[in-house]
C-alpha cells in the first residue's frame, strides 16, 4: 500500500502535463471574473455541473483540489448525473486560501441548506472534507452528511518527499496541506461513525501528491487502483479509477434511493 518512487516519479511526469489545463482554468475563471465587473451578461451555463436534483438525499456535492474549480470535475460529473451540484464558494479559487477556512464554509453551508448530502471531494478537497466532518460533528450536525467520496485525497497531507520543498515555499495555504499541519491534526479525533461514512480511492504507488498510506482514514473503506496519475485519474473516464469512483458513487448514492 505504500508510497514509492514509481509512484512519485509517474506521478510528477504525468501531473505536469496537466499543468497547461490548469492554467487555461484559472485564466477562464479570471476572465469571467473581469467580465462580471464590467456588467457585460456572460452565459455560462454551458459550464454548470447540473441542475439541482430533486432527491435531495441523493445530492452529490463536488469538492475541489488546490487552485482548481468544480469544472475540473466536470468528467466526473457528466458520469454521476442530476445529482450533481457545486459548491459556489469553490466556484473562484485562491492560491491563498486556507483549509481551515474552506471547512469552515463548507460546513456552514451544509447546515444552512439543512438537508442531508454526499460529498465527493478530490485532493486538497478531502482535507478540507475531513476538517468540515469534525466541525460538524462538534456542533452535532454530522447527520447532514451521509456518504463522503475521497479521491486521492491528502488526509495526512502530501507525500513526505515533497514536503521539504512545500514548507520551503513559506505560503501557509501550503504548508497546510504538509504532515502535521494544524488543518491535518485537526479531524484527527473524528468519531468511528463518521470515519465509517469515507469511501477513499487511491493508487498504488500513490502520484505526484499522495499516496496510499497519506490517504488512508482509520475506520473508513479503502481501494487502491493502478497507477494512473493524480489528474488524470479524475479526467479520463478510461482509467479504473474514473471507473471504480463512477460505479461506487452509483452504487453507494444514486442506487440507494
């Protein structure tokens, strides 16, 4: 299960190839930011992950990795259906923003909507889908999440091998994400009944982020797939994990009602 330098290595060559899709996102987000202020109507459905689904308890809420926007996810979402619905807070993303802070706000919106959800979050969003648990759990609001899907997620932060290079960096939204930052170490003390909600989909050998033994949550369920890379896991439906996370979610949520 664990972390290797095939993994590492296959990892990092295959996560820079994503770099230029990365970067075409957040241009359009800033473009269609400037747009806004100019007034100018810009349509954008054509962007939107789905409608709002009528079965509320089968709701799937799409949580985003580092500097990237629920349409990343937008693969996934093709496959999952109506269920499908965003976030809006992860709609504009900052390289600076905090976990701590997104799991504040999106804990504060599942308890405002006031219905149950499932949440399917990928990367630096299953940290912050774990720490938002937590507080729900405090304020005894847990019962609003139903079934949580964590997709290479960086639960005890990212592979040790790169983390030298990211606490180096002196950006706390970074430093956030290392092992034994306060935002790791708090959904630590999360109970055995929520922890038996996660559903966790790694790969072996982990990629250029994480790895099996950095994903894992004790009490939840775990599986591992062939390598494929941290990006193109979630974008290229051919993978066994596109497919693994499409047939999980299908027969955990969208069966189930």
């Amino acid at each position: 299960m664990g972390a290797n330098l095939r993994g590492l290595s296959l990892g990092i060559v295959g996560d820079a190839i994503a770099i230029p899709e990365l970067a075409i996102s957040y241009l359009q987000r800033k473009l269609g930011d400037a747009i806004a202020k100019m007034n100018i109507q810009f349509n954008m459905d054509e962007l939107l992950l789905g409608e709002r689904p009528k079965d509320q308890n089968g709701k799937i809420v799409l949580i985003p990795g580092y500097a990237a926007s629920p349409r990343h996810l937008d693969k996934l979402a093709d496959h999952l259906g109506d269920n499908v619905t965003t976030n809006p807070h992860f709609e504009k993303r900052k390289l600076t923003e905090r976990v701590l802070e997104d799991a504040k706000t999106l804990a504060l919106s599942i308890i405002r909507e006031g219905h149950q959800i499932n949440i399917c979050a990928h990367s630096r969003g299953g940290l912050v889908t774990l720490c938002a648990m937590k507080m729900l759990e405090e304020l005894q609001k847990d019962e609003l999440v139903r079934k949580v899907f964590l997709l290479s997620p960086t639960s005890h932060g990212i592979r040790p091998e790169i983390t030298p290079i990211a606490q180096q960096l002196g950006i706390g939204a970074i430093e956030d994400l290392c092992p034994g930052s306060e935002a790791v170490n708090y959904w630590q003390g999360l109970s055995i009944k929520n922890r038996s909600k996660i559903h966790i989909i790694s790969q072996e050998g982990g990629d250029g982020f994480t790895s099996p033994d950095h994903s894992f949550v004790d009490g939840s369920t775990m599986f591992v797939t062939p390598h494929c890379g941290h990006q193109k896991s979630i974008r290229d439906p051919s993978t066994d994990f596109f497919r693994l996370t499409i047939e999980l979610i299908h027969h955990s949520v969208v069966g189930a009602n």
